[in-house]
C-alpha cells in the first residue's frame, strides 16, 4: 500500500498545518487464464482537517514536517485499516472479475 500526500494547506501566521489531501492506492500485477498480465489497482482519496496549536509540544510547523509526519496524523483522523481494506477488497474483485470473464472469438479467420 502507498500512502501519498497531495496537498496541505498551512496558516501563514504560525505554519501550522490544516488541511491535507491525500490518496492511497495499490498495484499488483495479476496473471489471468489466459496466461496474459493484468494491472489491477485500487485507490482511495481524501481529506483530513487538524487543528494544530503552536503552544503543544508536538507541534511541528510545515517548514519543519516529514511526509511520515503527516501520515501518521492522517492515521490519527482516519480509519487506516478500513480505508487498506477497501482498496485490498477492490484489487481481489478485479482479479475475481479476471479470473472469471474471457474475451475473444472461438474461430480464427
């Protein structure tokens, strides 16, 4: 799974970081019946809201944050695991959806 981050939106005043906007997503290659590679991908977009207070110690102002940062306050606003679970359910439905339809003409011309 990749957790990327898009955007953020910081106050000028003080750094503080308010809004970000997010996507995770998964890629796996799948081999069908038919013995050719399919790319299935799932994904996931949003946005979380903090509201950071300068005055607390684990403040960290935007000059100063790591991506990891703000992927663990994602994880503090977000159901993570229900967010995973949905893209993992949508990556097995298209290798369900691969495994289950072929394509193709049963003659040669």
């Amino acid at each position: 799974m990749i957790w990327q981050i898009k955007d953020t939106i910081r106050r000028t005043q003080d750094g503080g970081i308010v809004t970000v906007k997010w996507q995770a997503y998964k890629a796996e290659v799948h081999i069908g019946p038919d013995g050719k590679e399919h790319v299935v991908t799932g994904a996931r977009r949003g946005t979380s809201f903090f509201e950071p207070s300068p005055s607390s110690e684990s403040f960290i102002a935007y000059e100063n944050v790591s991506k990891q940062d703000v992927i663990s306050w994602i994880g503090s606003k977000e159901n993570v695991a229900e967010i995973e679970a949905k893209i993992d359910a949508s990556v097995e439905m298209q290798k369900k959806h691969i495994d289950s339809y072929a394509n193709g003409t049963p003659w040669r011309d």
